[in-house]
C-alpha cells in the first residue's frame, strides 16, 4: 500500500524454467517474460522481454531475472511476473516452471 505521493517501487523479479527438448529442433526456447502492475481493474506493463535458447536434445534451466522501478501512485497495487510462450510451443519441447518469485521495495523519491 502506498499511502503518499513521491514514492518509487523497485520491483525485482525471477523464475527458473526448466527445458527438456527431445529432439534436434532450431530455436526450441522463445518467451516473453513480463511484468506488470495491477491496480484495481487496471493493468499497465512495466517490462516485456524475450527469453530464447537454442540447445537441443538436453535438459537444461534457465533464470532469467529483472528490475524495474516503477512510480504507482497512491493506492494499493499487485505486480504480476509472467512467462508465456512468444509462439506456440513445437512438439517435443516440455517447461516447468519453479521459483518463480517477485519482490518489491518502496522507497522515497528525492
């Protein structure tokens, strides 16, 4: 909860992804890893970017991982980390998804 204007929250966040690709296949990793702010029904992006690999026939984890500062204003806000497939997923490529964590730290502007 922000109860006072001239606050900034630094927003970090990570996840670890686990890829099994069974098969020889090109660029079998490609996601977008987003954050964002929720603020009763309004939801604004504050960072998307993209996540690719291109290892095949292995097991292997990703962490990917990012800080954002963002200014939201008073009132009471949810941020939301999510990591979608930029395309359908190709046959033979599985995920999971662990760790997944968000933290946030407000601190005074100025």
């Amino acid at each position: 909860m922000v109860s006072e204007k001239n606050w900034i929250a630094k927003v970090d966040s990570m996840v670890d992804i686990l890829v099994d690709v069974v098969e020889d296949i090109p660029n079998p990793t490609n996601l977008f890893y987003i954050v964002e702010r929720i603020t009763e029904s309004t939801t604004k992006t504050l960072c998307i970017y993209n996540v690719t690999d291109d290892r095949a026939n292995q097991q292997y984890t990703l962490t990917p991982n990012n800080t954002v500062c963002d200014e939201p204003g008073t009132g009471c806000h949810k941020y939301r980390l999510n990591v979608i497939p930029s395309s359908p997923l190709q046959q033979g490529v599985t995920l999971a998804f662990n760790c997944r964590c968000i933290n946030v730290t407000t601190f005074q502007k100025g």
